[in-house]
C-alpha cells in the first residue's frame, strides 16, 4: 500500500452535475474549483510516485542536437523567425507548436513503430532518412515494383518526372528524419521505420489503374505497418469525391483486421482548397471548399488533419493568413502549417508568410536532381524559388495539410511505442483528449470580412443560433419554452442548449473567414506530450472508461440538474 494514499479523483464541483458532463469557463468559480482539484490530484501522483522510488539520479534529456531544429517551430516554437527574412519580418509565437520535447525527454522517439509513407516515394538515400528507411517493405504501386523509390527503380533513389516527386521525401522528413546525426533537422518520431509507398503520380494510369493501385495499397503489409500517412486525395474543387466501393472496403479491413486485430491507423490531410486564393470556383474568391467533399477525410476509418499556423490564428498580425486549410465536421485535430499571403494560390510561393523546415531533395536541378528548394544560379546568382535556406538538401518552405498530417503520424508513433496496445478508436479518442484549444480569445469573421455575425468572440462552437450565444439569455426568455423543438441541440436536461461542445461532449471549433470560408481547428491542435502520457496510463488506469469535463473559453451559464420528469 502507499504510503502517500492518492487524493480522490477530482469530481464535478457542482454536486448537481455530479456523473454529468458540463461546460465550465475559467473565468467562474466553478472552473477555478476544477482546475484546482486537477492541479492537487496530479500533484498527489506525483508526490506518490517519487515515495516509491528510494534513490535518485539524474536522467539525460533527449531533444535532439540537429542544426536546423532552431529553426523547427512546429516541433519547439520560441519566437524564432519562421519565414523567408529577404520577404518580411515574420516570427512565431512561443509554445505554438505540438510540445513534443517533454515526449523526447521521456525517452520516446517511435523506435519500434512502422509508419508507411503513402505519396510520390521517398529519396532512399537522402543522408537525413537513410538510416530510417524499411527498404525490405517499401513498394511502388504505380508500377507494381518493390523498393518504393521514388520512380520505382531500386537502383535510382530519384527519378525526376515533375516537381511534385519531392512531396514524400518532405513529408518522411517531418514524420522520422533522424536525429543527432549533426545535419539538418529532425522528425517529430526520429526513432521510426519509414516505408516508402509510391502512390502519387496518377498520369502514369488510367482511372481503374489507379484505383486498383489504391486498393493495393491499403491491402499492403497492413499488419507490418502500423500507421500509414496520406498528404493526398481528391482534387480540391468543392466537388465529391473519394474512394470507390472497393477502395473503401480494402480501407475498411486495413483497419478492422490490420495490426493483428488492433487496426491499422491511417491518417489524413483534410485539403488545402478552402482559401480564397484556389482558382476557379466562386467568381474572384476560388473554390472556398470544405473537407466535407472527401470522401477519405470523411471515413470513420481515417484520421483527417487540418492545420494551424505560426501564431495559432487565422488571421495574424505579420499580414499573412492560413486559409486554405479545409475544415469540416470530419476534421479530428489541427497540426502546425505555413500561412502564405491574403489572396495567394498555396501552391504559388510569393515568399511572404511561414513554412515547415525538412527534408528535400538533394542535388540540384541542372543534375537532374532537386527539389522545392533550387539552387540559384552559379554564375549570375539569380534565385528560382523563395527558398533562402543554403542548404539545398532541406526546405523550408513546405506547407500545407500535406505537411500538418505528417507531424501527427509522428504523434502516433510516439503514443504506439508509449503503448503498442492501443486500438485504432483508443487513438483517436487520445488525440481527441490531449488537443489543445488555440486562438481561445481570436475573433473570426463572416462572409463580409467585417466580424463575426454571431457574435461569437471566437470558434470554438457549434450551434450557430443567435440566441444561444449570450451567458445570460436565459432567464425570462419568452423563447425558451420552444426551443426544445425548434433547435435539436437544446438540451431539455439544463435548460440550456449544448452550444459548447459536439455529441461526444468534447469542444470543437468551426466558424467562418474573411471570405466566407469554413474554417476551424477540429478538436484542437495535437499535444505531442499530452497524448503520450495519455497512452502510457491508457489501459493501467481505465482511462478509456470514464467521461471527461469539456473545458471552453465562453461564459457558460447552466440552471441546476432538473429531473425531466
């Protein structure tokens, strides 16, 4: 027995809630009393376990020693500038990134967990992924090819059809680049095993070529593969779009069967067409669309990402925006992403706004060889991109859901090797618990770029009614008495609908931009550490059992529990 007995789990400090879920602010009595039974009650396991341990000793700390992780505000945000400084001045904002440094120094770098990287292949021997690459696994599925370089010829590492080529050697980077090795930067699981899986470059077929390829791919080693990660999909035209019957099933037993029961885990970048600067679409603003048109990202058996930028807001302050990110009610979490300049194509880098530091393409154009980041011109020094890093081998550019994805694929890896036990549903509901809210106090706008028409101060909502967003609405309200019929999220238990939070009870952001566009975070953005500590106790101490507090930055106003009968 212990000789420090653990204070009691902290339980609702509002006696009639008690074995409800409830919405509490932090700005009221209520919220401050729950915070602080948290606070006390992980103190009392702390001070329990350092009872149990007799002697003490130092342990070393593990964040990596790479040059470029200075420069990695995704993996360690402290301020640092986080664009191109010939373009502008722009800096990050402090903890805006995935806290994933306590993870390393806990020992955990996904040593142990296999991650495939379904996308244009992978530069088998690019000397910051070498060393993590399953050569036995990988395979080309558009030529049906084993390996999985990038061109599917086991003896040529790059075989350079367009520039897209260099897409899954950025997107490994971010996952698994390996750590102190003393060049270039790290990946958010340095200890993993990278599968190459060639899937991109769909010219190469006819449409039943590549569907059957998908199909393969998804049938593909899937109990050898824990996690695989898709920084593609449909185009991004706010059309339908996603797998066919026969894609959906091979999904589908991936993960009911893959892992040996467990369930292979797939995840997913939501899209980069929400933003006004896609062409096409809506006259002079783009396509504006959602990640509701995927039908990937809609699957109850994928993972779908969206992204959050530097300072965490949609709009900031340096002038640039992140609004190409789709949103959408299948959106799960938000990782860290580059913003681009109002009104600017994703894909058209003018150099203005932020971008993910990691692996490129090594060599250079004139070879052949190279990536998004090119060498400039020997003789005249003229540039061909808006890359100004030197090192050419690296990028730090990359951007988009294609790059958000990849940082929670290495989260998962952190939480399979803290726990290999985990099933497919226990790691989304982790991902779901450890996010965290951003942008608690920014304010979205509507269609007219002139604030937001609800009156809501940020997104972090669900019911769009107006009436539902004032703290003290209620009392006397000649409307209340309908409401239970005219909105089926007014909740008849509290007099007071469940505005807060989704079914589940978990908060959820989604609003509107300057354009009209969806936008919104999901549950939050990944905590790297949060989720690996989640998983370490999951089973140990039946944390997938009970129902958790659902925390928001609103006023909340709730009568007291009433008996509906």
């Amino acid at each position: 027995m212990s000789a420090n007995p653990l204070v009691q789990a902290p339980q609702p400090a509002n006696s009639y809630l008690n074995g409800q879920m409830g919405s509490y602010s932090s700005d009221t009595p209520e919220g401050q009393m729950e915070i602080l039974l948290r606070e006390l009650y992980w103190q009392s396991l702390v001070a329990n376990a350092n009872t149990q341990n007799t002697t003490v000793s130092a342990q070393s700390r593990s964040v990596p020693t790479d040059p470029l992780l200075a420069y990695q505000w995704h993996l360690i945000n402290s301020g640092q500038q986080v664009g191109n400084p010939d373009y502008q001045a722009i800096y990050g904002v402090a903890g805006e990134d995935i806290n994933v440094a306590p993870a390393w120094n806990m020992g955990y770098t996904g040593a142990g967990v296999t991650v495939g990287v379904i996308d244009s292949g992978i530069q088998m021997n690019h000397p910051d992924l070498a060393a993590n690459i399953n050569t036995a696994l990988g395979w080309d599925f558009l030529q049906n090819f084993g390996n999985g370089a990038a061109g599917g010829n086991p003896q040529a590492n790059v075989l350079l059809r367009d520039p897209s080529i260099a897409h899954g050697t950025a997107v490994a980077g971010l996952i698994g680049a390996v750590a102190n090795n003393g060049i270039g930067g790290t990946g958010v699981a340095p200890g993993v095993s990278l599968v190459p899986m060639r899937l991109i470059d769909a010219n190469l077929l006819t449409a039943a070529q590549y569907n059957q390829a998908v199909v393969n791919a998804f049938r593909y080693q899937s109990n050898e593969i824990d996690i695989t990660n898709n920084s593609w999909g449909p185009a991004d035209i706010r059309v339908l779009g996603g797998p066919t019957p026969e894609i959906l099933l091979a999904l589908r037993d991936s993960v009911i069967s893959g892992r040996n029961g467990l369930g292979q885990i797939h995840v997913w970048a939501s899209g980069n067409g929400a933003g006004s600067g896609a062409p096409g679409g809506f006259q002079g603003l783009g396509f504006l669309d959602s990640a509701s048109y995927d039908g990937y990202v809609n699957s109850r058996y994928t993972i779908a990402v969206t992204g959050v930028d530097h300072d965490g807001f949609y709009n900031n302050v340096d002038g640039t925006v992140t609004s190409y990110m789709e949103a959408g009610p299948s959106v799960l979490v938000a990782a860290p992403t580059g913003s681009n300049g109002i009104g600017n194509n994703i894909a058209d880098d003018t150099g203005l706004g932020s971008g993910l530091w990691t692996t490129d393409l090594t060599g250079t154009q004139a070879s052949g060889y190279g990536g998004f980041n090119v060498a400039p011109n020997p003789v005249t020094g003229q540039e061909y991109d808006r890359d100004f890093l030197a090192d050419t081998d690296y990028t730090s550019r990359f951007n988009g859901t294609s790059a958000a994805a990849p940082i929670v694929s290495g989260v998962i890896a952190l939480m399979l090797e803290a726990n290999p036990n985990l099933n497919w549903r226990e790691v989304q509901e982790i991902l779901v618990r450890s996010a965290r809210q951003n942008a608690q106090y920014g304010e979205a706008a509507n269609g007219a770029g002139t604030g937001n028409e609800f009156g809501t101060p940020n997104t972090w909502i669900v019911n769009q009614t107006p009436l539902y967003h004032a703290a003290d609405a209620w009392t006397g309200n000649p409307l209340l008495g309908q409401l239970g019929t005219r909105n089926p999220l007014y909740d008849p238990m509290y007099d007071a609908p469940q505005v807060y939070t989704n079914g589940a009870g978990y908060t959820v952001s989604l609003g509107r931009g300057w354009y009209g566009e969806q936008i919104g975070f999901g549950h939050g953005v990944v905590d790297a550490t949060m989720a690996v500590q989640l998983a370490e106790q999951w089973h140990t101490k039946g944390q997938d059992r009970p129902k958790e507090h659902t925390w928001t930055t609103l006023q909340a106003w709730r009568r007291p529990f009433r008996p509906l009968n």
